[in-house]
C-alpha cells in the first residue's frame, strides 16, 4: 500500500506528487484539509502538523525532500537524480535551499499577500489558537508578524528578495544546464516547480518574464511535462482565483520593492 496525506496548494505536497508522478508510481491520494493536520490522529503520523505524509506499507515518511529521494530510490522509472557527483551535489543544494530558504520565504509571501485578510474575520480567541497550532516556533512568530503588520512586517520584504535572488540562481544555473542540475530533469526541478506555481498564481509572472529569458524557457518547458499536467492539470489548486485577485492588486506594490532593491 502507497497513500499519500496532501491538500490541494500544499507547496511541498506537490514536488512530492510531482515526483511520484515522473516515476509513473501508482498511490491512493489522501486529500485532507488544514483543519485536519492539527488532529491528535494526523500527528501521530506526522507531529509536525503539515503535508505531505507518505505511508509505504508499514513505513511513515515525513519531509518533502526525503520522501522524494525515497520514491526515486524505492520505485522503478526515470532516474532522477543526476550521474555525476557535481550535478548530485547541485540538486542537493536546490532541495536544500528549498526547504530552508525558499519555503519560509513564499509563506510569508502567500500568506500576507493572500491569505491573511481571513484571520482578522475571527474573534481573539479563535486567532491566538491558530497561531498556537503552528507547530514550528519561528514559523508561528513570521505569521503573527505577516497577520499584525501585513506588509510593513520585518519578514516581509527579506522574504520577498529571497525568492528574487532564487530566480537569479535559476537564471544563473540554466544558462549552464537545460536543467537546473544538469542535462535532464532531477528532483531539483520538481523541487522548484512549486515555487514558479506560486509565483504565477498570484500573478507575479513578470518577476521572469521581464528580465530571466532562462527561468522563462525552463517554466514553459516544465509546464508541457506529463507530470505536470497529471498532478495540477488534474487537481488544480482551488485557492488559484484568490491568489490571482489579491496578488494582482498587490503587484504595483511588489513591483516598486523589487525595482527600489
């Protein structure tokens, strides 16, 4: 038995369903919503409270990075990591700034941008347990500041160049491989994808369209994949009209930090 525990807009849910998808590996989708991950029956599963959980006979994977690298070992399909210890090394680095740089930086920029006119709507006691139900200390304390202080919020705008500073790394790397580590595609594409999908549903295209030719090509090309249109054409995220009207009247804004930078 293979299920998979995700939530549709799930960041680091998706590189995982990405990844079993470029491995044609066949699963049953655990769709559960936020709610839920707070639950003393999901946390016994996974104690952090987030997606994806992947349960593998009588084995739980928790950690987007590590069920990736478990589907690619653990299943037949295209390999996807690269051959050479350079480009291993390189996809190494991508997963791993993604999952300490990449990810705290598009929640706060998601969550302020999109999410958190929702929360004022409740009263105060309904606000301080959501705050105390995120599990990690300095992700809880990047939400109170995004929920109080919105845009004027210390994080956001080292968060906001974070992710600039990825897309010129991307830029960077494509213009020495096809792929961001290397000749084909690896896990650090599938990795990244999410962040892109983001980026795109809130209607901030032009932070590559503009100027990164590469990161352009890489995107277009990464949205033709199979796998691609098996996981989001298939599942899209629901939350993508939201994204898109409150990124949209948010872009004037993102645009002067970006050029003021």
């Amino acid at each position: 038995m293979l299920k998979l525990y995700y939530f549709h807009g799930a960041t680091f849910g998706l590189k995982a369903r990405l990844t079993l998808a470029e491995k044609d590996v066949e699963y049953t989708l655990e769709v559960v919503n936020r709610p839920y991950l707070r639950t003393p029956e999901y946390k016994k599963l996974n104690p952090n409270a987030v997606v994806p959980t992947l349960i593998h006979g009588p084995n739980v994977l928790i950690e987007s990075s590590i069920i990736m690298n478990y589907v690619d070992d653990a299943f037949d399909g295209p390999e996807l990591k690269p051959d050479l210890p350079i480009n291993r090394a390189q996809m190494a680095m991508w997963l791993k700034n993604a999952d300490d740089v990449y990810l705290p930086s598009l929640g706060t920029l998601t969550y302020t941008v999109s999410m958190r006119h929702k929360i004022p709507e409740r009263s105060e006691a309904e606000r301080q347990e959501y705050l105390e139900g995120i599990p990690v200390m300095a992700a809880r304390e990047r939400r109170r500041l995004a929920l109080e202080l919105g845009f004027e919020s210390p994080s956001f705008s080292p968060a906001l160049f974070e992710l600039d500073r990825m897309l010129d790394d991307m830029e960077s790397a494509l213009g020495q491989y096809e792929w961001l580590a290397g000749g084909s595609y690896s896990l650090a594409d599938a990795a990244l994808t999410r962040f892109l999908e983001r980026l795109d549903e809130l209607n901030f295209t032009a932070m590559w369209e503009d100027a990164r030719p590469a990161v352009t090509d890489w995107w277009d090309r990464i949205k033709t994949r199979g796998s691609y249109d098996r996981v989001l054409g298939a599942t899209p995220n629901s939350e993508r009209p939201q994204h898109k009207e409150k990124g949209s009247q948010a872009w004037p804004r993102i645009k002067e930090m970006l050029t003021r930078h």
